[in-house]
C-alpha cells in the first residue's frame, strides 16, 4: 500500500530546488573566477597549444629537410624549392573559402580535431614522394588540409576568455612558433646523427610529425569540449560562473548558424580589411624562418651545425614575444603602440641581412635570428582581432581574413628568395612591407580611437537592439551581436 506523501515533504522539496537554484544562479565570488579560469588554463590552452606547436613544426620541416637531402633526393631547382614553400600556402588559401562556412555551422572543435587527424596522415605522406610533382602535390594537401586551425584559435580565445585576457592566451599558443623551431631543430640534429636508418633523414622526420598530429587530433576531437556548455571538466555552479563572466563582454559562445547581414557588415568594415593587410605584410617576411638555415648552411657549415646554430631563432622569437606580453601587461590599453614597438627589431635585423658583408658570418647568423621574429607582432594583432571583433558569422570572417592574407602573402614572398646566399630581392621586400605594416597599425589605431570617441558621445542614450541577429538557445532568445551594434562595446586599442 502506498503512504501519501506529506505535504510538508513536497514544501521542503521545493525549498531545496528553490535553495540550489538560488545558489546556482547566484553572483559568483573572485575565487570562484580564479578556480574556473584555472581549470580552463588547465584543460583547454595546453590543447591550443600543443596543436599549435605541431602546425608550426610541420612548416618549418621543409627547411630543415632542405638541408638534409631533400633538394639533391627529389632533383629540386632553387625555385622549385621556393614552390615546395608557396604551394603549402596555396593549399592554405583554397580552404579558407569552404572553411569559413563550416566553421560557423559546425561544432568548431569537432570539426578542427577532423582536420588534425587529416593533416597529420597527410604530413605522413610527405616521407613518400620521389619527384617534385608528387611532393609539391602532398604539400598542397597538407595546407588545405591546416586551413582551420589558426582562425579556429582565435575564436576558440574569445569564446572562453574574457577580452582582458586575450594577449597572454593568445602569445601562449602562438609562442608555440618558437618553441617548435628549437625542438625542431634539435630532433632533425638527433635523426640526422643516427647513420643506421634505413630512409633519408627528412623523410624520418615527416613521419615522426605525422604520427604525433594524428595523436593529437584524436585528443582534441575526443576531449576537446564545443564551448562552456560542453566543458566535461566544470561542474553546474562553474559552468554558470563562466556563463557570467562571459556575458560581460557580451560573448555567448560558438553558435553554428551564418548571417548574410553580418557577411555585409564586415565586408563594408574598414577595420575588417585593415586585418586582412596585417595578414598579409605581417608574413612577407616569413621566408627568413625557411631560408635562414640555408643562408647559414651556405657560409660554410655542416649540416648538423646548421640546426645547431639555427636553433636559437626560435628561443629569439619566444623572448621578443614575451617582451611584448609583458608590455602589452603594462599598457593594457595600448595594444597597438606595443605591436609598433616590436616591428622595429626585425626591421632592424632585416637591414642588416641586408647591408652586412657574408664574411661577417656571427653577424649574419645573429641578424638572421632577429629578423626571423615575426610571431612578436603577430601574436599582438592577433588579439586585437580577437577582442575587437564581435558576432558569430562576423568574427569567423575576419580570422579567416587574416589567415587569407597570410597565405597571400606566404604564396608570394619566397618567390623572391631564390637567389642565394644573399636572397637580396627577399629582404628588401621584407624592408618595405615591415614599413607598410607599422603605417597600418597606426591607421587601425586611429580608426579605434575615432569609433570609440563616437560611442562615449552617445553613452546614455538606449541601446539599439535590432542590428543582432536573433538565435534560439534553449528556448530562449539570444542577441547575437556585433561589435558594431552593441552600443556598450569598445574597441581595444
């Protein structure tokens, strides 16, 4: 026989529900953020991180496989070597078209992690080829096959950070750059000493970066949650801690749905096109990262003295990066000046390369580190774009606009580094578009500085909703707003 439940009992049910949806609602602490923000530190960066330090390795391999064989094993003339470079990025640019797309419809780890796993087998296969058309054939698949990844980062960054944020995560991962070239040059210093193997050194290599990408793509596909409401590592309170703290920047995560209206409003955005041109001048001089272990090769030394002595460029790298996390630190609120700041040193190191005699081979090999320190101002302007661009469909397009003129630009820089050991054509390019870049920068400033005047002159008056284009998220109703419709946002400067 059943016993009737006491009303009493129902009362207290309910006052427990009450009780822990209070608690669950209610504001969060400080501590609290700190413990969210470090299991997110935890759990989500290291996966950044790892992938990025794997993209990163794979391109720099062509350079070191030059040195090991490559050019003499496959036949390869000086342009040709240039085209096993170009096409890379040719690869790279076919796939930002469809990627955009997919990018905003689909899971965006979940669709990042299938394209590790693809790029990984793909990397595995540059050990195969015997000529220049089968290779520069895989080369090309393994950029189309990259094409997320980058872009992808920058949203994954301002889907779980705050704005504030942004600078350090961002030069984490893309610190990676550095790191990879010291590891990868010492790993093709320890494959070439082994005189027992079986295949070319170079070919060793790419299977050794292939079979470590495809385990990590099957991590980041397995463990890698979509947003905040996926994270398997927070429980209830700190998923609506996160959902808080987000919500001050007026971020609600990856959301798969594509706006036309958006789609207008960036192409009609002069900011917008200011990234796609950092992508582009930011990476003409990309080719010193390719060409500087044969530029050192060619002033006489061994081959394992040439990874040896290359290896420190990537340690330059990290260092000028974190000098310039640490200034972006000081000036929060001056992102642009610190990325200004750090375009002088590879300028500097450029014109040096450029006017230094080859008999000065310690000053060569010096000048070549610091002018390989690209990823400095990178990783600033970076995240500019991740803190200053809001919109689901919107911020997808302005990242796949920087990746676009970055393959631009990596497609037609080592055209003009064919001739060597002076490469003279490569670094005066690399002269002008560092120019070119520092007078962008100041007119991305300005413009910041005019929209945000603009805004402050309006403050009281009610914000506009209607510009977002509404998302339906668990049965409630979302703006999904751009930075250029929200009223509240500001842009960093």
């Amino acid at each position: 026989m059943d016993i009737p439940k006491s009303p009493c009992a129902d009362i207290k049910d309910e006052e427990r529900r009450v009780g822990e949806l209070v608690h669950l609602t209610a504001p969060y602490s400080a501590e609290e953020e700190k413990a969210v923000v470090r299991k997110i530190d935890m759990i989500i960066l290291p996966f950044l991180c790892f992938v990025f330090f794997l993209q990163y390795l794979d391109k720099q391999s062509l350079s070191y496989a030059g040195v090991f064989g490559l050019m003499e094993d496959l036949n390869l003339t000086s342009s040709q070597y240039s085209w096993c470079s170009s096409i890379f990025y040719v690869g790279q640019l076919v796939s930002e078209y469809p990627f955009i797309y997919l990018m905003s419809r689909l899971p965006l780890t979940k669709f990042v992690g299938v394209t590790v796993i693809v790029w990984g087998g793909v990397c595995m296969c540059l050990a195969a080829p015997k000529t220049y058309s089968g290779f520069a054939a895989v080369r090309f698949l393994l950029g189309f096959s990259e094409g997320a990844v980058s872009p992808a980062f920058v949203t994954i960054t301002s889907i779980w950070y705050r704005q504030k944020e942004h600078t350090i995560r961002t030069a984490l991962w893309i610190s990676m750059n550095g790191l990879a070239q010291v590891i990868g040059c010492l790993l093709m210093y320890g494959i070439g000493k082994n005189t027992a193997l079986a295949i070319a050194p170079w070919r060793v290599l790419f299977l050794i970066c292939g079979a470590m990408t495809l385990a990590a793509g099957v991590c980041f596909l397995v463990l890698m949650p979509s947003g905040p409401k996926d994270a398997w590592f927070l429980n209830a309170r700190e998923k609506e801690v996160l959902r808080q703290r987000m919500a001050q920047d007026h971020e609600g995560g990856d959301k798969t749905f594509f706006s036309l209206p958006q789609l207008k409003e960036t192409l009609m955005d002069p900011k917008a096109w200011l990234v796609f041109w950092f992508g582009v001048l930011v990476t003409m001089q990309s080719p010193v990262l390719t060409f500087a272990s044969l530029v050192i090769e060619s002033l006489g030394y061994s081959k394992l003295d040439t990874m040896l002595y290359t290896a420190p460029s990537g340690a330059v790298q990290m260092a000028l990066l974190w000098i310039g996390v640490a200034l972006a630190t000081i000036l929060p609120r001056q992102r642009t000046l610190v990325a200004l700041m750090l375009i002088i040193p590879p300028l500097v190191g450029t014109v040096f390369l450029f006017k230094l005699d080859l008999t000065a081979e310690w000053g060569m090999i010096a000048m070549s580190w610091l002018a390989s320190c690209i990823t400095a101002s990178m990783s600033i302007l970076l995240s500019l774009s991740a803190s200053n661009v809001k919109g689901n469909t919107k911020r997808a397009i302005v990242n796949t606009m920087f990746f676009i003129g970055y393959c631009a630009g990596c497609i037609g820089s080592p055209q003009l580094w064919t001739k060597r050991p002076r490469y003279t054509e490569g670094v005066i390019t690399s002269i002008v578009t560092w120019c070119l870049l520092f007078a962008a920068v100041i007119i991305y400033r300005l413009l910041c500085m005019q929209d945000n005047k603009q805004r402050e002159a309006k403050t009281g008056a009610d914000a506009d909703m209607s510009g977002g284009d509404m998302l339906e998220e668990d049965g409630l109703q979302a703006a999904d707003l751009t930075d250029k419709n929200d009223p509240s946002f500001r842009y960093a400067l």
